[in-house]
C-alpha cells in the first residue's frame, strides 16, 4: 500500500506539480522514514492474520448445504469489515502512543 501511494504521489507530482521522477524519488527517500513505513507493514500483516482467522471460523460454522454457505459467507465478510474497522482505530492510536506521530 505505501508503494502504490508513492507511486501515486510521484504521478500527480510529475503530472500536475511538474517536477520531475528524480527530484520526487529524492525528495520522498528524504523525508520518509521507516517509522513512517512500520504501522502500514505491521497493520497489513494484522489484517491478514483477522481475516484468515474469522474467515476460517466462518467456514467451519457453516452448514446446510450451499445455502447455509452463502449465509456464512456473508456474515463473514461483515464480520470481517467490522473487525477491521474496529481494530483499526485501536491500532492506530496504539501506533501514536508507542511510535509517535
């Protein structure tokens, strides 16, 4: 996610701020620091391990046949939206108590 966000911010800036690849890429290396990179990375890993572990518990709570799969189906995926969302704030702000921000 911080790549394509770069990546992003280096195309409007090329596009609309006129600068150039090189001056971008500089400028970012220069200000960007892995502190600012930690939370992404750290939340990325967090979400993935949430939704494998709902999404499983989901899985095995299904029953009655394809029917009953759809219906676990969709209230795994809001169950999982919800405990993103929810997890979020908190790790957000745990993020700025311990590392700053």
């Amino acid at each position: 996610a911080e790549r394509i966000g770069m990546c992003g911010g280096m195309l409007m800036g090329v596009t609309q701020g006129g600068i150039s690849p090189h001056l971008y890429i500089d400028i970012t290396f220069q200000f960007v620091q892995m502190s600012d990179l930690v939370p992404g990375l750290l939340k990325a890993v967090f979400f993935g391990l949430l939704v494998g572990v709902v999404s499983t518990h989901g899985g095995f709570r299904a029953s009655g046949g394809t029917t009953g799969v759809g219906l676990a189906t969709t209230r795994t995926v809001v169950v999982n939206f919800l405990m993103i969302f929810i997890s979020d704030v908190f790790l957000t702000q745990a993020f700025i108590l311990f590392l700053g921000g």
